[in-house]
C-alpha cells in the first residue's frame, strides 16, 4: 500500500524550530531519493531539500540552507526535516515524497507550518 504520513508541523514563533517526520511506505522510500517540498498559499510547490537513499548527499535550496536539515532512517522508512530559525516566509504546507515526484503522483496530506508571532 502507498503511504506517505507527514507529522510535526505546527504554530511556531519567528526564531523557533520544528521537527517534521515522513513515515513512507517501503515502495516509495526503499533505494529512493527522497524529498521535502513545501507549498505556500497561492504558489508552486518548491523542492526545500532532498536526500540519496543512502543519505550521503543531500540538497538546499538556497533559502534554507544553514537553517534546515533533512536526515532519513532506512530501518525505519522515514525521512526527517529539522527546521531552525524558522521565518514567516516558511509558512507553508510541508509534505515529502521521492524526489522528481510530479503533481500526478500520489501525495500525503502534508503538515501545516505556521510560523508567525
């Protein structure tokens, strides 16, 4: 069965940080890149950082790097996002999948992230 679950997000103060996590189902995440992406309202859903299957390369976008760190758990089908220093701009619906998913693809629910004073 094809599962994505994101958890973690939530309301957060500019400066703060958040853990997201990616329970994924093992057709998706074994031998996979895997990558968060993130959707603001009204924009374009955006790759925010990326992951080999084996975890010895990642990816930034630029906007985050130095702020965000993305971490997988082979054993455990899960892919991580650590998230500090968070900003307004980084409001968005977080969600994760294999990296070069397209929007035709099936997609989780995503976890909110809020970060606002």
């Amino acid at each position: 069965q094809v599962q994505l679950v994101e958890s973690g997000g939530g309301l957060v103060q500019p400066g703060g940080s958040l853990r997201l996590s990616c329970a994924a189902s093992g057709s998706i995440f074994n031998n996979n890149a895997m990558g968060w992406y993130r959707q603001a309202p009204g924009k374009q859903r955006e790759l925010v950082a990326s992951i080999t299957s084996g975890g010895g390369t990642v990816y930034y976008v630029d906007s985050v790097k130095g702020r965000f760190a993305i971490s997988r758990d082979n054993a455990k089908n899960t892919v991580y996002l650590q998230m500090n220093n968070l900003k307004p701009e980084d409001t968005a619906v977080y969600y994760c999948n294999f990296l070069g998913a397209s929007r035709y693809v099936y997609w989780g629910q995503g976890t909110q992230v809020t970060v606002s004073s």
